[in-house]
C-alpha cells in the first residue's frame, strides 16, 4: 500500500513538472514570435521607434541653426500633420522631430517625456497635441505605450496617478516587460480587421468622445497638468507649447483650454480655427481630418509654428 502511494505521488509530481515546463516553453514561444510579428509586421511599431530614437538624440540647435522641435501628439496629429509637408514649409526655421502615436493621451506623454529627459534628449520646445479630450482624460494606452514609451519606474508612476488597482497594475507592468502581453490585443485586433468587413470604420464609429467638464472643473484639471507639464520642460531646459488640433464642436473647449493655458503660463498653438471647418474636411468618424483637412491644418501649423517658437526663444533667458 505506502508503496503505490508513493508511486502515485511521483506521477503526479512528473506531470506536474511536464505540465509547468510546457507552459514554460509554450510561453517562450508566444514571446519570441509576438517580438518577430512586432518588428518585422508591426507599421506603428517601426514608425515610433524610429521617432523616439531620434527623439533621444535631439540637442539644442547650436547659433545660427533652427530651433530644435519635439512635437508629440495622438492620431489628431497623425492624421492631420503633413510630417514630411510640414518640414518642407519650416526648414531653415525650426527642425521638427515628431512622435505620433493613436489613442494617447495626457498621461502616455507626460511619463514619455520623463523618459525621454532622463535618456538624454534635450529639444528647445515641446509641442504636446492630444486634443481638449486626450489632454483631460484620465487613461493611458494600454498597448504599445507601456513597451515603447516606459520604463519600469514610469509604469508604476502611471499605475499612482491613476489609482489602478492591483490587476491594472499588473497588466500594465506585463504589457511594459512583455512583447506578448502588450500586443495581444494588437494582434486581435488585426485578426478582426481581416475578417470582419469594414471593422477599423466600426470601431472609430463606436468611439464616443467623453464630454467635456463644466468650467471650473475644466480649469481645475487642465490647469494643473499645464503647469506640471511646463515645470518638466523648463526644468530640462525646454519650452512647451499646447497645440490644439481641430475637431467639429471644439470651439467652447479650445476657448477654455487657451484661458487655462494663459493663467499656467503656456503659449497656445491654435492654427486653425475649428469653426472655419465643414464636414468634408473630415473622414467619416467626424474626429479625425482627412486628406484636405490634413493639407489646410499643415500649412497653417507651417506658418505659426516657427513664429512662436521665436516668440518663446525670445522669451528664454538663455
């Protein structure tokens, strides 16, 4: 009898062993080919490492050359900004270093620009361009951001100023330390996007921009976030400046946000006026500009942008 008990404890214990070891392997292999499909697949991950590590490599511009520019913002900027337009329109006068990346917001960039200062990048000006919502909203990307953006002492800042709870946080702790976990929904996402029609249309459609807080509350958050934004940068020896891209029925917030701007001491870039812009300038998700929209916002952005970069340089006391 004790020694059939014996020889059931050590089956149990080899599958059990067998069990653990081909999680193991199973578990290595979804990492090692979610890290292949990320780099070799992945548009968004090949153009925002290739912005970000230019990004780290920015310097003042030294006498006589434009003024170095870290322009940061969601798919607003990405869908509106003519990057390699823009740069045309402003070469000579500033040098644009962007980073674009969708569903960010005020958060995504705040701890990004942490990183970016501790790895050494030192732009003159920060231009931040997530749009009234993003720059109010309390969300992080929950892909994407926490590999590529974040370290681990910025994920776990994240997780504070959010007030996640103790699986929120480990979510995002594995979405910065796995290539798997950060992408799953990534990859769902574009398993869907092959098999059911029209979905990238479907899901723009279905998200619904939160509304806007009532004015004191308003000037109470954006307030705050302007000036903790502002003290980052000067304290790295840069500028910021808050652009606001155009959305339909903006007007009210980008009037707002500019009240806020001028009390935290931040310069607003409002290039175009949201009102001057009919529908045709938008794609179908009524948010984002189309190809029109994108080329009118360019060349405006192109002729305000360096004239308050001078402003700011000419308000430095360096």
């Amino acid at each position: 009898m004790p020694s059939s008990i014996s020889s059931s404890k050590h089956a149990a214990l080899f599958y059990a062993k067998l069990l653990v070891s081909i999680c193991a392997f199973l578990i290595l292999v979804f990492e090692l080919l979610s890290g292949f499909l990320l780099k070799h697949h992945s548009e968004t991950y090949a153009r925002v490492s290739q912005q970000y590590a230019e990004a780290v490599k920015m310097r003042p511009a030294k006498p006589g050359e434009p003024a170095s520019v870290l322009m940061l913002g969601n798919s607003l900027l990405l869908y509106g900004v003519d990057v390699g337009r823009l740069k045309s329109l402003t070469a000579g006068r500033v040098h644009i270093c962007p980073i674009f990346l969708e569903a960010t917001a005020y958060y995504d960039w705040l701890y990004a620009l942490q990183r970016l200062f501790r790895e050494g990048s030192r732009p003159q000006v920060v231009v931040l361009g997530v749009g009234v919502n993003g720059f109010l909203a309390n969300t992080v990307r929950q892909d994407y951001a926490p590999l590529m953006l974040f370290d681990l002492r910025d994920s776990l800042g994240v997780a504070s100023d959010l007030h996640m709870d103790r699986t929120a946080t480990s979510n995002l702790l594995l979405a910065h330390s796995s290539v798997f976990w950060d992408t799953r929904s990534v990859l769902r996402a574009q398993i869907l996007r092959h098999t059911v029609p029209h979905y990238q249309e479907l899901v723009l459609l279905l998200k619904l921009q939160p509304a806007i807080p009532p004015a004191p509350e308003f000037q109470t958050i954006a307030n705050s976030r302007l000036e903790q934004l502002r003290s980052l940068c000067e304290a790295h020896g840069a500028k910021l400046i808050l652009l606001v891209p155009p959305t339909p029925s903006s007007e009210d917030a980008v009037r707002q946000m500019a009240i806020a701007s001028e009390k935290a001491g931040v310069d607003t870039l409002v290039p175009i006026d949201p009102t001057t812009l009919s529908a045709k300038y938008y794609f179908s998700d009524e948010l984002h500009l189309n190809s029109e929209g994108a080329a009118l916002f360019t060349t405006a952005l192109a002729e305000f942008l360096p004239q308050t970069v001078a402003r700011e340089s000419m308000a430095s006391p360096d």
